[in-house]
C-alpha cells in the first residue's frame, strides 16, 4: 500500500459574493497516493479548480483540512504556503502561465532562483528538462516566440525543476488542439512513468481523464464517482 | 540569488524602455537642478567669502552713504566724510587706530594698453604699520612702500598675469596712472580677492597730490582697529553715536555706515542662504513630484504584471521576494535617473560657470560641486525611489495567488 501524500478531510470553501455565500466545495474529502495519477474530473463550476487551489497550497479552506505529507497545511501563512509550493508543488496550467519577459531557460531557473539553488545545479538542471521536453535547442526563445504547445512543455519542465511530490496540471491541454494536446499528454504520461511523479489533472474532459490511471468526479464541490 | 533579482528587475524595466525613461526624466530634471544650483550657490558663496577674508575680525569701516552710484566706495554721496573725523573716532574707548582712507578711480597704462582701476592709498607714518597689518599686506616681488616714495606704485598680485595689458608687470617696470608716469615698487601677494588683487596702492601724499584733484579732501573710508575683538559691537554702537551728533541726524536715518567685514560677510551670508533655500524649495517640488511619478508607474507595472506575480507566488516566491523584486525596480528607476541628473547637474553647473566667466569676466560665477553632494544626490535618489515604490510594492506582496492567477488582462 502507498504512501498518503495529499488528504484532503471534509474541506469546504465559501465565497462572498456581496451578500451570496458560495459553496465551492462543501465537505470534499479526497486521498491522493505517491506515485498516482489521478484525475479530477467536473463540469464547470463544479468545484474542481477550487478542490486544486487546495491540494496546490494556493488557497486555505474555509473548513476542514488539508494534509500535504501529513503536514496539516490548512492554517498556514501565505509566506509559508509559498515555501511549500515552491519545494512540493508543481504546475501547470491551462493558460501556460510563463513570464514572458523571461526566456524559455530562464522561466524554468526562476523556481530554482527562489529555492536558492546554485547557479551551476541549476542551469544544469534547467538544460536536462529542456532536453526531455525536447526543447534543448529553444532555451533562449522567449514564450512569445514559442507555439502553445511548446509554451505548455516549458511549463511542464518548470514544473519538474524542484523535484516536486506532486504536479498539479489544470486542463493542461485546454489552449491547444487535439493532436498537440495529446503529445502534452503523452510527456505528463512519460513524467509519471519515468520518474515515478504524483500527477493530479483537473479537467472537465472524459477524454482527457481517461490518461490518468483513476479518476474521481465532482459535483457541486462533492465527489459523485470515484472513491475518496 | 540578489544578482538575479536585479537582473529580473532590469529586465523588467528594460521591457518598457520608455515608460521607464520618461519616469526617470521626473526624477532627474529634479537632481539635476539641485545639483546645479546647489554647487552654483556655494560657489558664489565661497567667492564671496574670498573677497573678505583678507581682512581681520578686529576691524570695522566707516563710510558715507546715501547716494549710491557706481563709483569707488565712499565717493558720490550727498555728505562725505570730514578728515578730522578721524581724531574725534580715535577718542573712543577701545578704539586702537583710526585711518583715513583715500580711494579714486582713474586710469592704468602699461604697454600700449589701458583699464580703469581704483587706487588707494596707504597712510604715512606709524599708521602705515597699522594699515599694513590690518590688510595684511606682503610684496610677492619688489616691496612695500615706504615714506617718502613718491610716484612710485605697488600693484595687486592680478596685474602680474599677462591677460591684463598682454604683458604682466614686474617691479620697476614703469606704468602712467592717470597719464603721470608711476615706478611699480613692488606686486602684492595673491588673496583669491579680486579687489585686493586688483589694487593699486600709493602713499597718502601722492594721493592727495597728484590723483586727486587738488581741493578734495573727502575721505573714502575711515578704517577703524579695535583694541579688543570681543568689544567690537560696543566699539561700533559708540562710533555710530559719535556719527549722528557730528553728521546730525537720527537714528534711523544714518546717511552712513559702520560695518565689520565680518558683519557684512554674515549679511550677505544669509542673504545667500535666502537664495539657496528658496532654491531647494523649488527643487524639492521637482523631487517629490518625480517621486509621485515612480509611485505611478509602480502602481501601473503592480497591475499590469498582477498575473505574473501570481504566476511568481504559485512557483515558489515568497511575498518578501515579490516585495523585494518591485522595490529594486522602483529603487533603479530612481538611482539611474539620480545619475543622469547629477550628470547633467554637473554639465549645466560647469556650463553655466563658464559662460558667466566669460561673459561677465568674474570669478563670482563659479562651481562647486563636493563628492558629497554627488553622493548625497544618488543616495537620495536611491532611495527616493526605493520610498515612492514601498506602497505599490507592498500591494504585490499581499496579492492572493488565487486572485492574482485569474487576473485578465
């Protein structure tokens, strides 16, 4: 039996929106082991982003909790769920989210920098994701000078580039199309196989879910299918 | 790490290569004005001062007043000063000596070429001593004058310089003063004063005889020495009555002046300080309003670059970074337009210096800018910068990821 590395334990989140209070999520319990590849499978607006927030340190639930390596993270401070996210956390998102000030190279060093990793371990590191996204010869492209699915590879190597317990991938694919969406897949596939990553996927597509190896599905910030 | 949060900074500002200048033009027209005026004004300060300290604190000058054209002091006034003021003054208690001081503006020839000069005259006698000391008088080349040195000169340290009469003087050379032929006794030693280095001084008796016109017995200035420093202001107070009774008039309504050259020095002293304060109250203005541009575009680069700073916190950095990062932005925004102000500060000051020596001929127009002016103006900058982003950059900091991520621009 694997290790637990993500327990979220009947975590709500409410929004106020003027006067409205809403539930996002309301009573998501939910266990990730080492080693899965989970998906988080939902319609829009049912939670599955804000289930994310979660699990990625991005957000604190307004009840409940949320374990990371049985850390209980859910009371920490912003500073401190930072440093959490920059040494387990990996993402990836749907928008790329690259700076585009910086090249290809230097996105995927900038964790690294905020680690205050070596110059020389870093650069090297930098150059090996590059060449397993298969990006080697493109490190001083800026992103605008890349094509989407190329950004999304850059991204997927930023995300690897402190060895995180868990990538966090947020409709990886959504900006791109079909074909170049699958490669993407296929290298989040190679990453989990290869070294052995926790890979949690959010996505509202069944397609895309069935990439991973289980897959939950969420309603109205529940689970519906899927076991916790 | 710090390198490369600078290089990031750079980077950054670099991207918006002219949102970054014209912040930067704000804040440097306001360091380079203060740089300017400020090392103008002291220069001016310390010319000024220049023309004084060749004379003691012990010391005070008596002159008519009223009527003030242009002309050597004491001369075209309504009631000049009597030459039997003099004994009355020295009667007073704490007064050392008193000298009757003869001046005249007249000509100076010397090879083929002429200037107008004022020539003073120096007393015969055991005052003679006395005046010597309280100018301070020494001969760089030849001598001082002695009794009984008729038609015979002793010229300022400035007329040995060939830019005079395209040739410099040297002791017994001969000069016409007035077109009556002069020996030159001797060149005075330099005091960084352009009216004593322009002097020109002969004995009292050839004064009176052969400059002046023969029934003028105004005197210029009455030059007074008193016995002790510390009674200076009681020593002038009684001069000033003696004044009043013998020249009739009020107090209040004194048609003269009796003055130290240290009083004088303090007047125009805060007169300049007047001018400098009013000039870095302007230049202040000009600062805080760069600084409110910083402030600005710090504000506009938090908002724009909102999704970044999310992206920023997801990955890893803590709020002190993101805080850090803008800081040095705003910080750099506010050093290199610092440098380029003290850059031109230092143009425009030398600039200005040299076109007013040229067109005005005066060593009152001059720069004086210190290394701790110029560090003072970068530091300042520096941090002018650093202050005007702390706000924008605070709010980076507190950005929620969450929040920021979603930000559409």
């Amino acid at each position: 039996m694997k290790s637990t590395i993500i327990k979220l334990d009947n975590v709500w989140k409410t929004y106020k929106m003027g006067d409205i209070e809403v539930h996002a999520l309301q009573g998501l319990s939910l266990e990730v082991k080492a080693g899965e590849f989970l998906a988080i499978q939902g319609a829009s607006g049912s939670g599955k982003s804000t289930a994310m927030n979660m699990i990625g340190c991005l957000d604190i639930p307004t009840k409940g909790r949320v374990y990371l390596e049985s850390q209980d993270i859910s009371r920490l401070s912003e500073s401190n769920l930072a440093q959490i996210r920059g040494k387990k956390i990996g993402f990836i998102f749907q928008q790329f989210n690259l700076v585009n000030t910086l090249s290809a190279m230097e996105n995927i060093l900038l964790p690294m920098i905020f680690q205050n990793i070596s110059r020389e371990e870093r650069e090297n590191k930098a150059k090996e994701l590059l060449n397993i996204v298969e990006l080697g010869d493109r490190m001083d492209h800026k992103p605008t000078e890349l094509s989407g699915g190329q950004q999304q590879r850059v991204a997927i190597a930023r995300s690897l580039s402190n060895d995180p317990d868990v990538i966090l991938a947020d409709e990886p694919t959504g900006n791109l199309d079909s074909k170049t969406g699958e490669n993407v897949m296929h290298f989040l596939q190679k990453m989990h196989k290869e070294k052995k990553t926790t890979i949690v996927m959010v996505t509202h597509d069944a397609h895309l879910a069935k990439f991973a190896q289980r897959i939950v599905q969420l309603k109205d910030g529940k689970l519906i299918r899927g076991r916790k | 790490m710090l390198k490369d949060y600078f290089m990031f900074s750079i980077k950054n500002l670099a991207k918006r290569k002219l949102r970054s200048w014209l912040t930067m033009i704000g804040i440097f027209i306001g360091i380079a004005a203060v740089v300017s005026l400020i090392g103008l004004g002291e220069g001016l300060r310390i010319a000024v001062t220049s023309q004084f300290n060749f004379l003691g604190s012990d010391v005070l000058s008596v002159q008519a007043s009223g009527l003030n054209l242009a002309g050597p002091p004491g001369t075209a006034v309504a009631t000049p000063l009597t030459d039997d003021l003099k004994d009355k003054i020295l009667k007073i208690n704490g007064v050392d000596a008193a000298i009757n001081r003869y001046i005249e503006s007249g000509t100076l020839e010397f090879n083929d070429r002429q200037t107008i000069g004022m020539a003073m005259s120096i007393p015969e006698g055991s005052e003679r001593k006395i005046l010597e000391d309280m100018l301070n008088l020494k001969a760089e080349q030849g001598r001082l004058l002695k009794d009984g040195d008729n038609k015979k000169v002793l010229l300022g340290n400035s007329f040995k310089e060939d830019d005079i009469f395209g040739k410099g003087i040297k002791p017994n050379d001969r000069v016409l003063i007035n077109d009556i032929s002069f020996e030159v006794i001797g060149i005075l030693e330099k005091k960084g004063s352009f009216l004593f280095d322009s002097a020109i001084a002969v004995n009292e008796q050839t004064m009176l005889n052969l400059i002046r016109e023969a029934d003028d017995t105004d005197v210029n200035v009455i030059g007074v020495k008193v016995k002790n420093v510390d009674n200076i202001d009681n020593v002038k107070e009684n001069i000033e009555k003696l004044m009043r009774k013998e020249r009739n008039v009020k107090k209040g309504e004194e048609d003269f002046v009796v003055e130290s050259p240290q009083n004088l020095l303090a007047t125009l002293n805060s007169t300049l300080f007047a001018v400098q304060l009013f000039i870095y109250i302007i230049a202040s203005i000009s600062i805080v309003v760069g600084g409110i541009g910083i402030m600005n575009t710090m504000y506009t680069a938090v908002l724009e670059r909102t999704k970044e700073i999310g992206i920023m916190k997801a990955i890893g950095a803590k709020n002190s970074v993101i805080f850090f990062l803008f800081s040095v932005e705003s910080g750099f925004l506010g050093m290199v337009g610092g440098i380029i102000g003290i850059i031109f500060g230092l143009l425009l000051a030398y600039g200005l210096a040299f076109i007013g020596q040229i067109t005005l001929g005066s060593d009152l127009i001059q720069a004086h800018i210190t290394s701790g002016l110029i560090i003072g103006a970068l530091l300042f900058s520096f941090i002018l910068g650093i202050i005007s982003g702390i706000v924008p950059a605070y709010q980076a900091s507190k950005m929620q990821p969450v929040e920021a991520l979603s930000f559409i621009k």
